[in-house]
C-alpha cells in the first residue's frame, strides 16, 4: 500500500495590525489569492487528502478553507493546536498517529520546512525548497503499511510547488 503526505505551509499573512498576536495573524490579499491555486494544483494531480491536520492559527485555517473548495471532495479535518509552529519531531509524531492513505498537514516554518528535508530520500531540484515559502506544497509517497512506520529520509518526493509556480 502506498500512503501520501501533502505538507502545505500556509499561504502569505498579513503583518500590517501593530501589536496582533502572531497566533492571531490572518491572510493578505497576495495569500487569499495564491491558496486556492494550491488547490487547484492537488485537485488537478488528484492528490486529494482523506483526511487534514492544520494548526489553530488562524492564517492556516484561512489557508485551508481556501483550498477545501478546490479540492472537491469532503476530507476530514482535525483542528491542532500542538501544530502551531512545532518542530519536525512534533509533525511527524502527528503524522504516524493518522490511518488514512493520503494525508495533508497544513502549518508553519521552520518546522514544516525542515520536516519535508528530512523526510525526502532525495531534495527536488526546485530552488525554493529548503526555504519553503509561504503556500509551498510538497508531496511525498510512503511505501509502509502506516504512517507509525514512516521516518526520516523514507518518502519519496512526488512533487514541490510554490503559489509564484503556479501563478506563472
């Protein structure tokens, strides 16, 4: 069986309210535009998620409910606070408590960033990928039978994007 990760960081977010909590920090016009294009790339592949972990920010959530309507399907969502800005050992152990055959983890840097590294058996060729923009999309395939058994250097990359690809 093969399972398949989509780790999406969140679209670009607004920085303009003086004193916002960074939890708090919503999309900006560039993010609101870019991630439903995000969508319409994993729809296009059909690389639909069964299911999606995102963190409790709310520019993750805003990044998500602007892809779901690409996505044309009804995954199931898990809303995770332990996903807001957590390390690739946080993400990961995530990961492995999932069932489902193709999974999505929307969230932050640097720990997306570096989850993705280190969960690639081979970097792309892509420029962008070891500083992961905002709305960048990766997607991985497992060979094991859960996703308690993938680990690091073990996913085969299937594909990197980033929103200024698919704008171009």
């Amino acid at each position: 069986m093969t399972l398949r990760l989509i780790l999406t960081r969140h679209a670009k977010s607004d920085w303009s309210t003086p004193g916002e909590a960074d939890h708090d920090r919503p999309l900006n016009a560039r993010g609101r535009r870019q991630a439903p294009l995000v969508g319409r790339w994993l729809a296009s592949r059909r690389d639909l998620p069964a299911k999606i972990l995102c963190s409790d920010a709310v520019r993750t959530r805003e990044t998500l409910d602007l892809i779901l309507p690409e996505l044309h399907g009804s995954p199931e969502i898990a809303i995770d606070p332990t996903l807001y800005h957590a390390a690739p050992d946080t993400i990961i152990s995530a990961i492995r408590a999932q069932h489902v055959p193709v999974l999505m983890v929307v969230g932050h840097n640097p720990g997306l960033a570096e989850a993705a590294q280190r969960l690639a058996h081979a970097a792309p060729l892509h420029p962008r990928f070891s500083d992961f923009p905002t709305g960048a999309t990766t997607v991985f395939d497992f060979t094991e039978d859960s996703w308690s058994e993938i680990g690091w250097g073990r996913g085969t990359l299937r594909d990197f994007v980033t929103p200024d690809d698919l704008s171009a």
